[in-house]
C-alpha cells in the first residue's frame, strides 16, 4: 500500500503542477495544432502518394501531430525533475522508504497521464476530418495506446532529465534526441515511398512502430487490429521500448553522482 500510495502521489503531484501552470498548456497544445494546421494546408496540393487517393496531407498529417504532442508534453513534463532537484524536492524522496521504481514510475505516470489529457484533447478535431473512433473498444484501444506511447516519450525524458543541470541543457539535448526520433517516424511522409537506406533507419526507430498504434485505429475495429500481425509487432516493440527505458531510468537514478550524496 505505501509502494502503490507513493507512486499516485507523486503522479498527482505532477498532474496538479501541470493543471496549475496554464502557459504549459498553451504551450505543449498550441503549437503542434499551429504545426499541423500550417504545414498540413501548405502540403495539401503537393501529397499525391500512390495508394493513398482521397488522403488529404492534413488528414495523413493527423496522427503525425497526435505523436508530436505527446511528444511536446513529455518534454515540458521531464523538466521538473531538474527543477525538483534544484529545489531539494527529490533528495527529500530519495531518503523516503520507498524503491527506486516508484520515484521513476511516479514521475513518468505522472507526465504520461498528463500527455494523454492534452492528446484527448486533440482527438476532438479528429471527426472534422472524417476519423473516427468506433466502437467503444476502438476508442478504449486508441486511448491505451497513447498512453503507452507516452510513457516511452516520458520515460525517456526522464532519462535524460535526471543527469541536466539545467533546463536550457535538457532543451537542446531534446531537441537533438527526441526530435529526430517524430521526423524519421513517418509522421511527415510515408514511410513506403523513401530511398531503402532511409526505409531501415525509420523501421529500427521505435517511435516508428508508435505512430502505426495511432494511426491504423482510425481506419480499423479493435478486432481487426488485434489480429493483425503487422500491428501485433508494432505493439511488441513499443512495449518493449517503454519497458527499456523505465529500466534505464531505474539503474540512473540509483547511479551516485559525484560529490553529492543521495542516501
């Protein structure tokens, strides 16, 4: 009960953080609808891939945001682990009685549930564009299929959070990290209609497999998707990504720093 009461508090700690701060809101929500809408009307005229007739770009372009903004919220959620540190919040909680896991998976749900309320958001503007989610279990499905992928999107902030000693050194390392993994996930263009070398580069990049998990509900049941093999392995990898990298988490934290003392 202590592990499982820890792990909420931290989480609504985070949440409750999020909720009070309105600028991270505006921040993490308006600038992927500003990206989709801008870049999405701009490309419309010009995205005429094969196999996809009746595709508009901003529809295409859709779940390629969705990901983005889970991307967004992850990083702005990652950024109060330096700040708790800066303010003595997080050697406070790793003197409590409680394991490693809990400080990583509290934080990370905390963010990820945080980016799943902004991704639901989102999914308001879905049917304008024709999408739409149904039946329910499609819904439900889609649902926990953001959530994952925002935990491998926080979790990996975290990662790279724990060892920043400043905010402006997280957002650059981010943006050289986290970035690059959305622009080589398909999210701008079709993963089938790039040179073979490219093609390799975006199937070993997890994100890749993310974006499958948010795209294909659109287009299929639930009962469909969960017989797919192709949506099966796409699933299996992300998985394994978030697990991965809650893990890493985990051995980091537990690292020493030099001259500072944890314990």
């Amino acid at each position: 009960m202590i592990t499982v009461r820890a792990t909420i508090a931290l989480a609504q700690r985070e949440f409750t953080r999020f909720v009070r701060q309105p600028q991270r809101v505006i921040g993490s929500i308006g600038q992927p609808i500003l990206f989709w809408l801008f870049l999405g009307t701009g490309f419309t005229g010009s995205f005429r891939p094969p196999g996809m007739e009746g595709i508009s770009y901003i529809e295409f372009f859709y779940p390629g945001v969705l990901l983005m903004l889970l991307l967004f919220s992850s990083i702005f959620s990652s950024i109060t682990v330096i700040e708790d540190r800066d303010q003595g919040f997080l050697q406070s909680v790793l003197v409590a009685p409680i394991s490693r896991l809990v400080i990583v998976f509290g934080k990370i749900l905390g963010g990820a549930l945080i980016a799943l309320t902004q991704a639901m958001l989102f999914l308001v503007l879905a049917p304008f564009l024709g999408l739409f989610l149904s039946p329910v279990g499609t819904a439900a499905l889609e649902l926990l299929l953001l959530l994952i992928t925002a935990l491998g999107f926080t979790a990996l902030g975290f990662l790279c959070a724990w060892s920043m000693k400043s905010t402006a050194g997280f957002h650059a390392i981010m943006m050289v990290l986290l970035m690059p993994l959305w622009l080589l996930s398909g999210a701008l263009f079709p993963i089938q209609h790039v040179p073979p070398w490219l093609r390799l580069v975006m199937e070993t990049n997890p994100v890749t497999h993310a974006l499958v998990l948010l795209r294909l509900p659109f287009y299929h049941t639930a009962e469909h998707l969960l017989n797919d093999r192709d949506f099966l392995a796409s699933l299996w990898i992300v998985v394994i990504w978030v697990i991965v990298s809650i893990w890493l988490s985990v051995l980091r934290i537990e690292k020493r720093e030099k001259g500072i003392l944890y314990k």
